[in-house]
C-alpha cells in the first residue's frame, strides 16, 4: 500500500530516522554557521559547508518521509 506525501509526512518516524535527522540538523545547522560566519574563510571551507548544508537539508527531509510498518509482512513458500 502507497501512501501519498502528505501522509508519510505526519506518520511515525522510526527511532533509528529520527536519531539520522537530527545529526543531519546538527551539521546543517554547524554549515550554516560557517556559510554566515563575518570573519573571512577560504573559500573552499565555504564550499564545503554549502554542499554540507545542502545534504543535511536532503537527509532530514528523507528521513522525515521514513514510517513505521506495523504490519508483518507474509512469507511465501515456494
């Protein structure tokens, strides 16, 4: 069974995703401190912290759409 975006998005998020997303908001939080910092940086450490950001952002929300099955699924013989 599918469920749509809106659904996944409130649903229970397993411990294990939840643990996953909020390092993934520690360090997207740390790189934003770093992109914004007003002292001057080389810019390959604001290189870094951009991609860093950017998949930070990308794991947390992924890990957001992650839910619990409840169900246990069936083993078919053959």
């Amino acid at each position: 069974m599918k469920k749509n975006l809106k659904e996944r998005w409130g649903a229970k998020t397993p411990k294990f995703w939840k643990k996953i997303q909020k390092i993934a908001i520690i360090t997207g939080t740390i790189a934003g401190l770093i992109i914004a910092a007003p002292v001057g940086l080389p810019a390959a450490v604001i290189t870094t912290a951009t991609y860093l950001a950017t998949v930070s952002a990308t794991i947390a929300a992924t890990s957001q759409l992650t839910v619990e099955d409840n169900k246990e699924e069936e083993i078919v013989k053959p």
